[in-house]
C-alpha cells in the first residue's frame, strides 16, 4: 500500500517546524505566565481606548458631551483631539481650507469647555481622560498631542515642528505620528524629524486605513490624500532602523470614540491612571487592534512587546493569543517577514471542549437600506438571557454612524445570566457600508444550554437555541416580513479555535539587527499587531 501523501507544510508542523526551519512548540492546552524580568512589580494589565477622535469642536461632527459619554459607556481610557492647528495649509480648490481654518478657530475657542469635560469625566481605576489636541502639517505630517495632567494642557499653535517637540518636552507630554502612510508632502509621517523620546509610538492604524504595508488589509481610502506610500508604511520604517511601538485608534469624525472597525489602542500598564498609562506608552508596551479587544502577549527572552536585547544568539518567543472570534492564524514575523503560523481555527473541538467558555456573537441590523435610499432608521431593544450556563462578558461591536445627538448603543444591563442592550442602526455614515452592529458573548454551558434573543423594538420577536443546535448552525432572528431589519446569532466559537499560546525558539548569527512582532488575524477579518522586540547585532 502507498503511504499517504502529506503536503510539506503539514510534514514540518507535524515535526514542530515552520516553513523558515524555526522550532516551535504549541502551549496551547496549558498556557505558560507571561516572563518578563523588565516589566514593572505589579502585575500588567490590558487597557483598551482611543487616544485619537474628532467631534464639531475643530470640524468633525457630534457634540462635545456625547463624545465623552460614548467613551465612558464602553472604553477604558480617552483622549479627545480636537484640530488645533496647521501651519503650511494651502489655497485649495473651492477655498475649502475655510473649513479647516474655521475649525481651528472654534477649538481655540472652547478650549476652557474641552478642559471642562475632561476634568468632570476623568475618573481613575474607572474611566481615565487625557487631555490632547491635533496639529497638522502637509510637511512633516499630523500628529496630536497627549498631555499627562490637565494642568499641563495648553493649547497652542506652533509652527515648526522642532518647536513643537520641545512644547511638548517641556511638559513632559506624548506625540503621536498617525495616518503615516500619506506620501511625504502630504501630510505623511516624516520620521526623520521624529523625536523618540516624546514620539516613543507611532498610530499604524484608524479608520484611514492599515499602515503596516503597502499591500496589506484594510488600504487608505477613506480620506482625500492618495494610497499607501511604500516608504511611509510601518515596515519600511523598522527596515530603516526606526525604533518605536504600536497603537491603533480610530480619528473617528463623528463623536464616536472607539467605534468598531475604526482602531483601538491598547496598553498594557499596572492600573488605570494617566501616569501608568504614560508610562505604558513610553515604554512601549502597547499594541494596536482594528476592532475587537484582542489580548495579546509577546516575550522574546522574557522581555515583553516594546523592549530591545543586547544580542543573544538562542532567542525564546513566548505568544499568547485571546480573540473575540475565530483566530485564522497567528504570525511571527521577523525583519518584515513571517517565520512561523500557527492557525487555531483549524484545531477540532470536542466534547471536552464545552469544559470552557464559548463565544457567541449576535448580530443585527441588517434591512432594506438600498431599497429606501438609506432614510430609515431602526431603533432596537435586545434582551439576551442564559439558561443553565453563566454568562461571563460581554464586550460591544457599536459603528460610529448613524449621527445622532439623542441616541446612545449602550449595553444597559448585564447579570450573570442576561444582557440588555438598547442601540440603533442605519445604512448612513457607517464605514465600508457595515450597517451591522453586534454584542459578544463569553459563556460557560453545556450542549443542553439555552439562549434566547428577544427584542423589544423593533417588534417582538423571540429566537431560543441549544447551544448544539447553533454549534451546528448559525441562526436568523426577523423582526417582521421583508422588509424588515434582521438579526443572527452566531455559532459559537471553541476555546481551542479563539485562544492559543505558544514558544517558538530561534537562533540568528548577529549579523545586523533583528526585530520581531506578531500579527493576529481572526477569522471575521478582525487584526491586531504587537510592538517590536528588538536584538541588537553581535
């Protein structure tokens, strides 16, 4: 009898190898504790936020109040910036730099208000607000400005960019570089001028688009600039030597902080406050995701995202992944390039596998929205209940649009066996036409669970599975006869497929610098990317 073709691919995971030749070992069914002799006493935990944003204060769209209670309702940490200013602007066509130009006069007006809001809303170990604002530049390119205490925070408007540096110096503030994968000339990052002490991360993601590299997910089109510039992409910069960590958040223009598919920073500090936040950012251990919270860990040699070694020719890689669906894949990558997968999604779940928390997402608001021209709006009130199981977490997928001053998505309500969530969807303002909105749903049960759906607006409709009859399939909710809005409760999704952990062991001669970061891509198209870790040349 012929032995049984197997591909190379499956020969060298079968013989813990990757494609490159790189050993690797799967920790999956016992993660190990993160190592990290460098990392501060306490212990580290993930914070999620947006560290960039834009409502009617400079000349975005939203009110200033409702800015602040959107992020409060769902992030733990925010910093509104306003547009405050840009020194080279132009004479545009139709004299459409009038729009910028009076913006930047409202901001400078209701300065006091915006100072206001942060001082009422900041609310450490809950909820912490940082005072920032955003300077432009066609030159050099945009950054906004992060201060580390409201006392610090004045508005100013300084032309040369080294001035700038040495303001925010001066006050022991953050600027961050985002959209960098503009062309130099305009408003692309100029790194160059870049001073890593006050720019130690650099924003590679928002609604923009995916600054990583030029031919990746999610390009720049959602602004009035061009594509992706090869030269200004993240891996260009870490080719040229360019030392810096990762953030995402969204620069959301409709008062919408954090809003899902927009970019989200996370940061991993010892608590909830502006000084273990800025410490996090100045040390670099952060990392950027698109939409869903993604927890992700990354040590090489014990030191965590961010940091940089003395050459070590033996280098340990420690990878810890937790999404908030299905995990395609996790890369490895080293000097732009992958080196190792791992790829939880093909792991097969079993019985044992109900020992576990699942994921269940519901998603709604698909209707009719060509059909009507987009004019209509759908107002909904979901209960979802638990019934011999535990409800864990639940985590909001709430878009930016539609606009509204009067509306609020909120997840009202959570207990151990339900969750109530009031929201609104409409085909309007929504990037990349999602007019889907979703809660999901960390759930310990068995098979014989159950989980009902029921809605109070738009009417009254009721959906009840086992969870082995959606581990079989998905299933739909309607709230009438077409044309009705629609909703879907997903199948669940395994521990073994949304969360793994492992080390993969490398070796290198030292012949010129390496850097390493790790790349998340979950099944609904969801990314997140670490910090580097660097190792210098012997």
């Amino acid at each position: 009898m012929d032995e049984p073709k197997v591909s190379r691919r499956d020969w060298l995971r079968l013989c813990g190898l990757t494609a490159a030749g790189v050993a690797t070992h799967n920790l999956n069914a016992a993660p190990t504790a993160p190592k990290s002799p460098e990392a501060p006493q306490a212990p580290l935990k993930t914070y999620f936020g947006d560290l960039h944003n834009h409502n009617v204060i400079g000349y975005g769209q939203g009110s200033l109040r409702r800015t602040f209670e959107i992020a409060r309702n769902h992030l733990d940490f925010l910093a509104f910036t306003p547009h405050g200013y840009w020194p080279d602007i132009g004479t545009y066509e139709d004299h459409i730099e009038d729009k910028w130009i009076n913006g930047f006069a409202v901001t400078k007006e209701r300065w006091p208000e915006v100072l206001a809001m942060v001082r009422e809303f900041h609310n450490p170990g809950k909820f912490v607000v940082i005072p920032a604002y955003e300077r432009h530049s066609s030159g050099v390119g945009d950054y906004h400005i992060l201060f580390p205490t409201l006392e610090k925070a004045e508005y100013r408007r300084i032309a040369k960019l080294r001035d700038f540096q040495k303001f925010a110096k001066d006050r022991g503030a953050i600027i961050v570089p985002h959209h960098p994968a503009n062309r130099l000339g305009h408003r692309g990052a100029n790194m160059a001028l870049r001073d890593p002490e006050i720019s130690p991360v650099l924003e590679m993601y928002s609604e923009w688009g995916n600054a990583e590299h030029d031919r990746g997910p999610y390009p720049y089109k959602r602004h009035t600039e061009g594509g992706r510039w090869t030269k200004n992409t993240m891996q260009w910069f870490l080719q040229q030597g360019y030392r810096f960590g990762v953030v995402a958040s969204t620069d959301d223009h409709l008062g919408h902080p954090g809003a899902y598919r927009e970019g989200l920073a996370a940061i991993k500090a010892t608590g909830l406050t502006r000084e273990a936040l800025f410490d996090a950012l100045r040390n670099r251990r952060t990392y950027a995701v698109t939409g869903d919270r993604i927890e992700v860990d990354f040590h090489l040699n014990g030191k965590m995202m961010g940091q940089e070694l003395p050459y070590v020719r033996e280098r340990e890689l420690d990878i810890s992944v937790s999404g908030w669906d299905q995990v395609d894949r996790v890369e490895l990558l080293k000097n732009n390039r992958v080196i190792h997968r791992d790829f939880p999604m093909d792991r097969v779940p079993t019985r044992k596998s109900w020992d576990q928390p699942v994921l269940i997402r519901f998603e709604y608001g698909w209707g009719p929205w060509a059909a009507l021209e987009m004019a209509r709006r759908c107002d909904w009130d979901i209960r979802i209940r638990i019934d011999g199981g535990v409800l864990e977490e639940a985590y909001p997928c709430f878009c930016a649009g539609p606009l509204t001053e009067s509306r609020r998505d909120r997840i009202v309500e959570k207990t151990d066996q339900s969750v109530r969530v009031i929201s609104f969807t409409q085909l309007k303002q929504q990037v990349d036409d999602f007019s889907q909105k979703a809660v999901v749903l960390r759930a310990r049960g068995n098979p014989q669970t159950r989980i009902t759906v029921s809605v109070e607006m738009p009417g009254r409709p009721t959906l009840t599975q086992t969870f082995a009859q959606l581990a079989e399939s998905n299933e739909m909710l309607f709230t009438g006869k077409f044309p009705k809005e629609s909703g879907m409760l997903h199948r669940p999704v395994f521990q073994e497929n949304y969360k793994t952990s492992f080390t993969v062991h490398d070796e290198d001669e030292g012949r010129e610098v390496n850097w390493y970061y790790v790349r998340v891509i979950q099944a609904n198209e969801q990314l997140a990317w670490s910090s580097p870790i660097w190792v210098e040349k012997a």
